[in-house]
C-alpha cells in the first residue's frame, strides 16, 4: 500500500460519461477515460485491507489490492501481470461488468468505494498500448483435441485456458463472427466490438482454431464432435427469451429485444438489413416491457434511432436507492441502477403489468397495462396482486420484450444429446462441469442461466479446468 492516506484524502472520482447530446449521434462507447495521474489517484485509494472483500465479492477473484497498489506506482506491467492471473478478458469486464466488487469494497462502509472497474480498464488499455501483451502460444502440444460449442466469453475463456495447458481447441460458433452477446447484444455503446477482434486475433495467433457460421446440431452433428474430439464443452447461453403470451401479441411492431438490439450491432459493423425486416424507432413511441440490461440498451439504441418517447415498464417494484438493513455490507444491494442509456431519456414506471396489446391494421397502437402491488405473506414470499380499477393505456408504435432469458435453447442440440437438465431448465453438471453424458462438459449461461460476463468468464476458466483434469486421467 504506497499511500496511507490514499482513502481519507482522494475523493472517488468516475471516469464519466461524453455528454448526451453529443452520445446520442453515434454509437461510440459513452464512458470516458480520465488522466492518468487521476486514475493513479484512484487506485491510491485502495485501503490494502487485510480481508479484502472485494477479492471475496468477484466472481473471477480478481486480486484488487495487489494491482491497485501498482496502478499507484504506475508499474503497469506489474499491475497487468497481477490481473491477468485470474481474468482472461479484463477488457471486457472493465467495460461492462456491474462491478459486484464495489459495494462489497470495505471503503463502502462509510465511504464511496474504490473505482474498482475503470482501474481495471485502465490496466488492460494500457496493457495492450504498451505492447505488454503478445501472442504466447504453448510450447508443447498434448496432442488431446478438444471441441468448444459456443463463442461467448465461457467458450471465449475455456478455449483460452485448454489452448494455454497445450490441449488442441477448435471453437465452433452458429453466428459469422464470434463473441457471443458481447459481439451481437451489448451495444456498440457499451462495448466496441473492436476490443473482441483484438482479443480474437490473438487467440488465433495462440493456436485456437475458430470456426464460424457452424450450428452444432446443425451443420456438424454432434455425433461427429464426439469422434474427432477427446472431449466437448457445451457454452451456447441461456438464449430462450421470455415471452409475453397475451391477446394481440402477434401484431406488428412487437419484437424481443435481441431481434433489436443484435440488428443494431449488425448495422453498426455495416450490414444492409432488408427494409421489411427493419426495424427502427425513429419518430415512434417506444414501449420497453422489462427493467433490466437488456431493457435499458433497447431504451439507449432508441434513443440513438431518434424515438419520440420511450416509456420503460417494470412487473417489479422500483428498488431502494440506498442499501437497506436486509442487505446489509458487503452483500451486493439490489438498488435503483439509472444506467447511462436512461440518463439519455426514458420515462421508468414500478408495478406495471401489461395486460392486451390494442392494434388497428395489424400494426400495435397502444398497450393496456394496469397497477399492481406486491405484499409478503408471514413467511416473507411476495406475491402480487392486480389494483382493482388501474388500468391505463399507453401509446406504442413499437414494442420490446427484455423480460430476460428462460433457459438455455433445448430445442437442438441439448435436446439431441438428452442430456440431464436442472429444475430451471439448463444444463446440468457436476463438480468438474461434466454434463450427464462423459467426456461433455458445459459452462457459462448455458449452465448457470442468464447471468453476467464475469460469470461466463469465471465458468469457463472453471470447466477447462475440469476438463484438463479429464484429459489427464
Ligand atoms: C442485451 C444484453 C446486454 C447485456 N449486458 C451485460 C452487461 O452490461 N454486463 C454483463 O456482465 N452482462 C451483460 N449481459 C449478459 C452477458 O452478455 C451474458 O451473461 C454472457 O454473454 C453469457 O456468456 P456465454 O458465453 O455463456 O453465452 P453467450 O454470450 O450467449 O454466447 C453463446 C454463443 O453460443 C452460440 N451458439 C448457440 N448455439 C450454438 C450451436 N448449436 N452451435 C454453435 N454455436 C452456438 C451463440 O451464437 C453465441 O455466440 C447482457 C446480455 C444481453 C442479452
């Protein structure tokens, strides 16, 4: 720890955002970078604590403390040598992880905490701009070949983790570029999809072998991976949205949200969308059914189109804005998240549930919705029940579905290889990530449910693990 003072006498300072008016014109990423000198500022806030709560609170356990103190001395390869150890992709996490870290940072308790996430992002930048991070490919082969199903960031890391132990990899993606969410789902906004060539480009020169545009289950049978390869990892995601089954679903101008938000990043790379697959929110009035991520990159992507209003809806109550006494530090709190997307423009309503969509000519004119409110029964379970005499009409000329993700596509694949599932409905494994069927091992969303980049990340290192011990029997 090089300065003890560091947290009484530095304020936390974010790197902030590029200011609204301007954000709304392109699809640059909106958060900014600060000096570095402030950044080192930053990191000399980190307490060095002797239980670092924020190791304890990330997913990958990322070790703060040790490359915050190098960030402070501006020994950067130091620090990036540190963070790499236990993230495979910090520039993607230092982008758009929801930090978990941070509020479980001992700072919090009185204080705002370390800006744990930008320090990170500066880590890895300058990593790369330094030239510190070169193509390192293993020297010895073991000669074991291993299938990855899914580009994501748990193929992305399980991929990574085999190549460097010397296993052989072949990853296999359905879509033409690979990436996962990150590439056709995070916007442009949050995430510039350049940062995932850059990342690929070297995992190729590694000696990953990637193979895009091939569906498993598909173009390849899976009976074929099981041959060739001595081992197989399942990382497709959770990608089974959750539909709204209500009278007038089936009118024109209701999406989900990934048939938008992919769309997007398709345009943004440069792709021509056919006119009667378009769909854009210009001059229209833009309903958002879900409070979440997803809901809020729908709100920022049509903000970017130039919608006339967009009104966002939650089932759910609007959370606290401060930690409440039921979770207490260092839980993660679920409070009010006011994303850079809603800073942009977005009405957000609490309690609403959606009850018809009203068209006229097949196209959707406006949503009746009504109030509902939530109460605990003497066990603390909520339910909720419908305000008698709430309902009200909202305008949309379009409408999207970000109500989250039921489970992993069974559909395919995962139903052709009958593979054992979990009472939620994905993929079930056991300690090493081994599915029901030996030597088939499957990791990130597909595993866990539709859940965070850190995750996925965390998963795949885990299941390449299991799967070299595999390997090595
Ligand atoms: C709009 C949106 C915004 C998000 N924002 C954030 C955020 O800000 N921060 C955050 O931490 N998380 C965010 N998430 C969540 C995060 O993106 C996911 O948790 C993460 O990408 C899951 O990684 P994964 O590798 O398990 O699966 P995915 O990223 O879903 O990747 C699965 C891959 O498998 C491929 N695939 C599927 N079936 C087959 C097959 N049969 N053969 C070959 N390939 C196949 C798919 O094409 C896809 O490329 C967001 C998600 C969405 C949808």
């Amino acid at each position: 720890m090089g300065n003890p003072k560091g947290f009484l006498t530095i304020k936390r300072k974010e790197s902030g955002y590029r200011p609204v008016e301007e954000r709304l014109q392109d699809y640059s990423e909106v958060e900014k970078e600060l000096p570095e000198k402030e950044r080192k500022d930053q990191a000399a806030r980190c307490m060095d604590c002797g239980v670092p709560f924020c190791h304890w609170a990330c997913p990958v356990g990322n070790v703060m403390p040790e490359w915050q103190d190098m960030i402070y001395k501006g020994d950067w390869k130091a620090a990036y040598d540190i963070l790499q150890e236990t993230n495979n992709f910090p520039e993607f996490t230092g982008r758009v992880c929801p930090a978990l870290c941070e509020p479980s940072c001992v700072l919090s308790v009185n204080d705002d905490p370390v800006t744990i996430r930008q320090n990170e992002l500066a880590v890895i930048e300058k990593a790369f701009q330094e030239g510190y991070i070169k193509a390192n490919p293993p020297k010895v082969r073991t000669g074991k070949k291993v299938a990855v199903i899914g580009s994501g960031p748990a193929g992305l890391a399980c991929s990574d983790i085999l190549n460097k132990k010397g296993h052989s990899v072949t990853l296999f993606e359905a879509e033409d570029e690979v990436g996962g969410y990150l590439r056709f789902g995070i916007p442009d906004f949050k995430l510039n999809k350049k940062m995932i060539d850059r990342r690929v480009n070297l995992l190729k020169e590694e000696g990953i072998e990637i193979m895009t545009g091939k569906t498993v289950g598909k173009d390849i049978s899976i009976k074929d991976l099981k041959k060739k390869y001595d081992a197989v990892c399942i990382t497709i995601g959770a990608r089974e949205a959750r539909d709204i089954k209500i009278d007038g679903r089936d009118l024109k101008g209701i999406h989900f949200a990934m048939d938008f938000l992919g769309q997007q990043n398709k345009i943004v790379r440069g792709d021509k969308i056919a006119e009667a697959e378009l769909i854009n929110a210009l001059d229209k009035s833009v309903v958002v059914i879900g409070g979440g991520d997803t809901g809020s990159d729908c709100v920022g992507t049509s903000n970017r189109h130039g919608a006339r209003k967009v009104v966002q809806i939650e089932l759910l109550p609007e959370p606290p804005k401060n930690r409440t006494e039921k979770e207490p530090w260092p839980l993660w709190p679920k409070i009010l998240k006011t994303s850079s997307s809603h800073e942009e423009g977005c009405e957000r309503m609490w309690c609403i549930s959606t009850k018809k969509f009203i068209g006229g000519n097949g196209q959707i004119k406006k949503i009746l919705a009504c109030k509902v409110e939530w109460k605990a029964d003497e066990k603390g379970n909520y339910s909720m029940k419908e305000i008698p005499g709430s309902d009200f009409e909202i305008e949309a000329d379009l409408v999207f579905l970000a109500m989250g993700f039921t489970h992993v596509v069974q559909e395919g694949l995962v139903k052709e290889m009958n593979l054992k599932l979990t009472l939620s409905g994905n993929i079930d494994v056991n300690e090493n990530y081994m599915t029901s069927e030996k030597g088939i091992f499957a990791a990130g969303d597909a595993k866990r449910g539709a859940s965070l980049v850190v995750y996925a990340i965390q998963e795949g290192r885990e299941a390449a693990e299991g799967i070299h011990r595999f390997l090595s029997k």
